[in-house]
C-alpha cells in the first residue's frame, strides 16, 4: 500500500485497515503508541498513520502531536 493511496480513514474503516496493515492485534491489545509522546493509541486518541519509509507510525490527537504529524509529512498546520 503507498502513501499516496490513503489520505483518509473513516473511523468504521480503521479496523480494517489495521487487519490489512498486520497491526490489529498490536493496536487492540496497546502495544500502538504515538510516536511523538509515546502514549498507548486507542480509538478515542488516535489522530492519523503515517509511514516513515518502511515503518508505520501512529499520532495521537494532543494539539503537539498533531502539528509534529504535519511537519513530519512535510506540511505546514
């Protein structure tokens, strides 16, 4: 799956999406974290997925983490 394929996940598609991404297991039992602040993902706190070349990082939704995420893909907030 590219980058450029995904740009938003509804959240009754982000089950799935974690299926096809081998990482439902992962995010269900908490072993997801921000890779900004390093706290647990959940679907109450998760803000985005992102690649860094080959590895899958998550956000979560704190105001921070959120313009870190933007600059990280090279935008702006």
């Amino acid at each position: 799956m590219s980058e450029k394929e995904i740009q938003a996940v509804y959240d009754e598609d982000l089950s799935k999406l974690l299926t096809d991404l081998g990482l439902k297991e992962d995010f269900d039992s908490g072993k997801i974290k921000c890779a900004f602040c390093g706290d647990i993902i959940t679907l109450e706190n998760f803000f985005s997925i992102f690649s860094d070349g080959e590895k899958i990082k998550f956000s979560c939704k704190k105001e921070d983490c959120r313009v870190k995420v933007s600059k990280e893909n090279g935008k702006s907030s």
